[in-house]
C-alpha cells in the first residue's frame, strides 16, 4: 500500500556536540550538527518510505542553510521560511556518561519561534494524509501555538487525522501553563504519543496524577475509547490504549550510546504504518525497532533505520542483538 503525504511543522535548530565525555568547561571539541523533534520525525518516516512535508523558519545564516540542505537531503520536502531578522535556534549537548547527555537551549526570539499560521499554505493541510505536532512547537511563542492550532483546525475541518507527540519540555512553561497548551492539541489528536508522566500533560482541566495505570490515564485522555493513546516505555517496549482495550509490544535491549531522539524514531516508526493500514501489533513492533536502532549510534536523527536496516537488526530469527 502507497503511504499517505504526513505534515509536520516545528522548530530545528543547530547543534553542537562535545566531542567526547565531559563538562563543555573542559571538552575542547565539538560536532556541528542539527536537530529538532519534528524533522527527527520527518527523516525518520522519509527513510521508512513516506512521503513527507516539513513547514518552519530558519534565520538567513548558516545554520539555517545547513537545516535546510541537511533536511532536504534526507528526501523531505521541506517549506522553510527565511526570517532575516532572527537567528537560528541553537542546541549544545553535552555528553554526561555513557548513554547520557545534557541539552541546553538558545531558542529564546529566534528564527523557529516566530513560525506563524500563514506559514502553511492554503490547501496543504487538506492535502495530506496525517499532521503531525509535537508539544514543544506551541510553547515556542504565541504565533507558534496559533499556528498549531490553526492547522489543526483545518485537518479536522478536512478530515485529516492528527497525530501529538506531547514531547513535554519544562524549560520552556511551567507545568501549569504546559496543561492548559497542551491540552488544546492532545484534545484534537487522533494518536497521542508520549510517557506515563508526558501524558498526564494533556488531561483536560490540568496536568493528571502521573502514577495512573495506562488504562486510567487513557481513560482521563480519552473518555469516548475512539483515539490510540500510545505510551513510550523505553527498553520496556510500548503499549497502545485505544477502543477499550491496551495492546503491549515487548522492547529490545541494546548497548545504549544516545537516547536523544529515540522517542522521534519511535514516533515515526508508527506513523509510517498507521499511514498504510497497520494493526496496532504491527506499528508498535516497527516503533520499538526503530527506537532501539536510534539509541545505537550518536545524533538526534542519523541513525533512523531503513526498512532493510530494520530487518537486519531484527535478523531473520528475530534476535534484536547483532554481534
């Protein structure tokens, strides 16, 4: 089956990574790359074989030109808007251990955070298969959260399905005011994505009690059963709560080397089949794979598998662990 055209719309920023284990007041190398949840995703599902739109703003520097090549490259079609008057965002990551990291942020005006709804152009949403958002994107700025909610009142309008990724981030509102954000987007979404403690996030009324088992929690999330609620669990695999019923999918146990962007890969690995029809069984199994995969090699999004690296990590006796 030919996968449906998924949108997605967010912030990428540069990225600097210390060269090896250690403070950034000592480390006295450092990797230039990019990174940014929803372009993780659009890699992600452009390497699984879906067709994919990426909509943001980047400042005329050289950071935003390189988003935008690096991006581009990876087959997505990207809509970015040039914003001479700001600059692009910037993460520097730090790497604290082995498997472990620490990211700061210099988003604050920049060019990403200006994203505005007359960056999506007429038609484009209507078009598309699947919207894509994540919770960060809103808490960016005022025209960044219009502009999420503006597409997702034209997918709903269009009958486009709506996928959240709730991707909490506390630097950028407090918790209250998180609730009240992203619980306007969770409330829309026809799959909502996140942990335990994310999806307490988007409950109607204020951020829920995080110790709910998942069927509770779904529950608060979705009173009616009519939307996947998809919980990440990391190493313990995933479940899925939708239609009064929870699906589980076991993980897989790999050497870690960066977990950042692991939740994206997994996020993309069950978009690319519920565009094509998967069961739930089916999507949760590519997901955890994909997320596994990610967690193997350093970056936020070069390591997203193909289908044919997905196979061979699985192997034919499906032994996640290659030696």
């Amino acid at each position: 089956m030919t996968a449906s055209r998924i949108l997605t719309l967010g912030e990428t920023m540069g990225l600097l990574t210390g060269s090896r284990i250690g403070s950034l007041a000592h480390v006295s190398g450092a990797h230039v790359g990019i990174g940014g949840a929803e372009t993780n995703v659009a890699v992600g599902l452009s390497r699984l074989g879906v067709p994919v739109t990426w909509i943001g703003r980047v400042g005329d520097d050289s950071l935003g030109r390189r988003v935008v090549r690096e991006v581009r490259g990876e087959g997505v079609d990207v809509r970015a808007q040039l914003a001479p008057e700001a600059a692009t965002g910037l993460m520097v990551k730090e790497l604290t251990g082995p498997g472990t990291s620490r990211v700061y942020y210099y988003r604050a005006g920049s060019a990403g955070s200006r994203l505005a709804a007359t960056d999506v152009p007429a038609g484009l949403v209507e078009s598309v298969g699947l919207v894509h958002l994540t919770g960060i994107t809103p808490l960016l700025s005022d025209s960044a959260r219009e502009a999420c909610l503006s597409v997702v009142r034209r997918a709903r309008a269009a009958g486009v399905r709506v996928s959240v990724d709730v991707n909490y981030r506390s630097t950028l509102a407090p918790a209250d005011v998180a609730a009240k954000v992203l619980g306007e987007l969770v409330g829309e979404a026809d799959l909502v994505f996140g942990s335990l403690e994310e999806l307490a996030y988007g409950v109607p009324g204020g951020v829920a009690d995080d110790s709910l088992a998942i069927d509770e929690l779904a529950r608060a999330l979705d009173p009616m059963g009519a939307r996947e609620i998809v919980v990440k669990r990391g190493a313990d695999g995933a479940s899925t709560y939708t239609e009064g019923t929870v699906v589980h999918a076991p993980g897989h146990r790999v050497d870690v080397v960066d977990t950042v962007g692991a939740g994206d890969a997994f996020v993309a690995g069950y978009l690319s089949g519920d565009v094509q029809g998967w069961s739930v069984k089916e999507k949760l199994a590519r997901a955890n794979a994909c997320g596994a995969v990610m967690c193997t090699t350093p970056g936020d999004w070069e390591a997203a598998p193909t289908p044919a690296e997905l196979e061979a990590f699985l192997g034919a006796d499906g032994d996640p662990v290659q030696r």
